[in-house]
C-alpha cells in the first residue's frame, strides 16, 4: 500500500516529467482511483504538496503548479496517428535520440481521428509540438485550428510548409527518379504505380512524379490505387493483388511501390500464387523504413537518412521562442542511400 510519503514523491517526478501538462493536476478522487489507495491518503498527499509550496490553490479550490517551485524540463509533444505504425516508430526514436542530451521531454499523444479530444488538448500545455498527420487529406477546420496555434509546430513526413510550417521530409523526389530508373536499366518498358494510403500531399506528389518519371523516359504504367482502407495495409495490398491475379487481370512485370506496406504486400501475394518478385515481377519501394533490406526476398528501396541532426534545427527553434525561422521551411535529407534489393533482380 502506497504511503503519503510515496504518493508525494512519486508527484514531484511526475511535476517534473511534466506528466500533467494536457491534463492538469488530477483531484482527490482521481488520484486515489489510479493509485488504489484511500481518497483520504490522496487528500493527505496534496495537502502536503500545498505545505510544502509544490502546489497552490486557486480560490475555486482547484491545484495547480507553483512555477517557483516546480521548474518543469520544457515539455515537446510527439503528435501522431494511433495505431501500429513503422515509421511513427522511427520518427519518435529519432526524435528521442535528438532530445537525450537536452533539458527537454518528449511526451508521446496519439490521436484517432480528426476530432479526437486529446489531439485538440495537446494543443495546450506544451513548449513544441512535432506533428504526424494522418494518411487522410486534413480537414480545412483543422487546417485554420493548426495555423491559430501559438504553440510553436513542426510537421514530420509531410510537406506543409506552404502553411509556412517548418516540415521534415525524409527525401526529395529526385530519389525516386534514382530508384525508378533501376527499371530502365532492367529494361523494363512499362513500371506500374500501386498505393494503398489516401491521397494526402506525400502520396500525391509520389504519384505526381511517377507520372512525370513515365513521360521524361518514355515508359508506360498504370496506377493500381486503393486510395485508403481502414484495415491493415499490408493485408488489404496482399489481397488486391491477389485478386488480380486470380483473375488474370495481373499484368505487371515492374511495380514501383509507395509506401513498405504495398510492397510487403505485393511480395506475398505473387509468393502465395507461385510468383516471385525479382524474378517474375521486379518491386521497389518508395520507403524501405529501415526494414526492406530484411525480407526475403530483400526488396530495393530508398532506405531513410539519420534524420537526428534535422530534428536538433528543429527543436532548438521550438525552445527559443525569440528566434525566427531561417531558410527554407521544407527540409529534405540530401543523404539518402539505395539499396539494391533481390527484388528487382532477375
């Protein structure tokens, strides 16, 4: 059983961790709810924050931090999509590692849907915030709610610094024409599109260049879309395929892949249907997400850059609201390496 004293200590931690900084201090009850204790521990526990001058109370009888006292580390917010997802894996590792040498905390919030409430309370309460959007094109409310902010914002993956938001973009398109001509020099005459993600400005600006890659060589393809889909990608795009397949309206040989989960998927519906990529159709990802080189068969992919010394700019610009931005707002790694994959080898 938890003692006041345990209670209090465990408190000040938090204070410090910033672990109350969407929500509040939390009342009596709530605390003694959490912590399984009595609502009079939980009473004695604050009271003896109040004693000490961690909290004050406000004349409405609500706590709050005594800034004097509590000297909170700066609080950055990670805001992303929820559920599982690679590269907001490797977006929040990166993102720790820029951080672990600063007084800084990084606190992760993953959102559901647009009008999820804890995306709009992590709009308060924070130093920062580096944001993921999610796979869907924003809706116009949350565009005019994101450019009232006051709270300084960096947009992580995707290109909105038309918004005159600082964006990271892992790499520019000229990378792509790099990967996409791996084709060409396979022979290929016709490099085939697939997407599974909604159209948001990432994805429509890949299919843009694929588009403008075709006509500059010459080559023929067509755009195999899904667009979207609420239910795992990776599966959706193995049964796409598959279908296809089954019936015989597969006619592929080079498929250039959006995102790791349409290649994923690719793999293994020509795998389950006795075909083999690199052999029978030669695949290539967009962004290989640090994995591709570790399937099997090995897929060719643009593999991302160390995007840690982007996102020291970008915090040092969140902790000194006095500076300007300087430079350009699209920042796009200029080191990104090509891996040759067994997948696009004959």
């Amino acid at each position: 059983m938890l003692r006041n004293k345990d209670i209090t200590e465990m408190l000040k931690k938090r204070f410090k961790k910033g672990y109350y900084a969407m929500s509040g201090i939390p009342s009596e009850r709530d605390l003694a709810d959490e912590l399984g204790v009595a609502r009079m521990t939980a009473r004695r526990a604050l009271a003896k924050l109040v004693e000490e001058g961690y909290l004050n109370r406000k004349s409405t009888g609500r706590l709050e931090f005594n800034p004097k006292l509590v000297v909170k580390n700066k609080q950055i917010c990670f805001l992303a999509p929820s559920g599982s997802s690679n590269d907001v894996a490797l977006w929040l590792k990166d993102l720790y590692s820029a951080a672990s040498e600063l007084a800084i905390n990084i606190r992760p919030v993953f959102y559901s849907s647009w009008d999820d409430i804890v995306f709009h309370s992590a709009f308060e309460g924070f130093d920062g915030l580096f944001f993921i959007p999610r796979s869907d094109n924003i809706p116009a409310w949350i565009n005019k709610k994101l450019q009232k902010t006051a709270t300084r914002l960096v947009v992580l993956g995707y290109d909105m610094s038309n918004m005159n938001f600082p964006s990271l973009n892992i790499f520019s398109n000229i990378f792509i024409s790099q990967l996409l001509d791996k084709f060409v020099d396979l022979g290929h005459e016709k490099v085939d599109c697939f997407n599974v993600q909604a159209h948001n400005i990432t994805i429509s600006k890949r299919i843009e260049h694929w588009g403008v890659w075709k006509k500059m060589h010459n080559i023929q393809g067509d755009l195999l879309d899904i667009n979207g889909s609420n239910d795992h990608e990776g599966s959706v795009c193995r049964d796409y395929i598959s279908e296809l397949i089954q019936k015989g309206e597969f006619k592929s040989k080079a498929l250039f892949c959006l995102t790791m989960p349409a290649a994923i998927g690719a793999c293994r519906a020509l795998r389950d249907h006795g075909l083999e990529a690199g052999k029978d159709v030669a695949i290539c990802v967009a962004d290989g997400e640090l994995q591709a080189e570790l399937y099997c068969p090995s897929i060719t992919s643009l593999e991302r850059p160390d995007m840690k010394p982007y996102l020291k700019v970008c915090i040092d610009w969140i902790l000194d609201p006095s500076s300007e931005w300087n430079g350009n707002l699209l920042f796009e790694a200029s080191n990104v390496r090509l891996h040759q994959g067994e997948s696009t080898q004959n």
